[in-house]
C-alpha cells in the first residue's frame, strides 16, 4: 500500500464523521514535505470547521506508521473556484452558479447550473447529460460597480 492510499483510508472516517467529504490527498514537496487534504461539504465550508477536520486528522497522522518520521507539514483546505466539477454533488452544491462546460464532442458551453435530473444537469434550462461533460468549471462573476447594472 502505497503512503496517499494509507493517509486516505486513516483519515476518511474522520472526515466524513464530520459530514465532510475527502477530494483529495497529495503528499509533495522536499524537506519539509507539504501533505494537501481536500474536504468539501454539501455547503460552503467555513474556517472552524477546517480547524475541527484539521485537528482530527493530524492526530491520526501522528500514529500514521507509513509516515514514519518523514517531517511535513500538514494543510488542509476546501476545493479551490478553479477546481473541476466532477461529482453530482459538486452540480448539486453549485446551483446556480456560472459554468463552463467543454463537452466530449468538442463543444463548449457556457450558462447556468440548474437542477440535477438523474443523470444530467440543467445548463441555463438545458438538459446536459453528465457522461457527455469531459470537463467544467465554475466562473467567476464580478457584480457591477453601477447601481442596477446586471452586467
């Protein structure tokens, strides 16, 4: 078993203790090495929360014995804006929002994300099936300086 495999299976029942998801373990760098968790949640995650999940996992790091006595230094984070829409709960949570959509044909859509039905997203009132989608991602929107502008 490989060390992310290890780290991922010690601290994925504490994080979704938390109610909480993983998204994902990276282990880089040189002396120390940075160990990168990823949560999400159903919600927007807020700092305490991060504190919570951060305390738990570095207790059970500590005990980790693939880790050895490798130094590193621990941070965990929420999935940046940057980061691609890959899960129906990534849609589910995004509702709403801006999206880009490159789809597998080489089309490119823009729009908004409406609801998830079974297997397909609503892109600003247009069915788009999940399997279809190669790659998106939330836009950001920046709200006008001028007083009732929509732009």
């Amino acid at each position: 078993m490989g060390v992310i495999q290890a780290i991922t299976e010690a601290i994925s029942p504490a994080i979704n203790g938390t109610g909480n998801y993983l998204e994902e373990v990276t282990f880089d760098g040189g002396s120390p090495k940075v160990l990168t968790v990823i949560i999400d949640s159903d919600t927007y995650i807020n700092l305490d929360q991060v504190t919570v999940v951060t305390k738990q996992i570095s207790e059970i790091l500590e005990n980790l014995p693939e880790l050895g006595e490798t130094p590193f230094t621990l941070e965990v984070t929420s999935p940046g804006i940057d980061r691609p829409l890959t899960l129906p709960r990534h849609w589910i949570k995004n509702n709403g929002r801006l999206v880009a959509i490159s789809l597998k044909n080489g089309e490119v859509r823009r729009g908004r994300i409406g609801e998830l039905i079974a297997d397909s997203v609503l892109i600003s009132d247009s069915p788009v099936p999940l399997d279809d989608i190669a790659h998106a991602q939330v836009e950001i929107e920046f709200k006008s300086l001028k007083k009732g502008s929509d732009e």
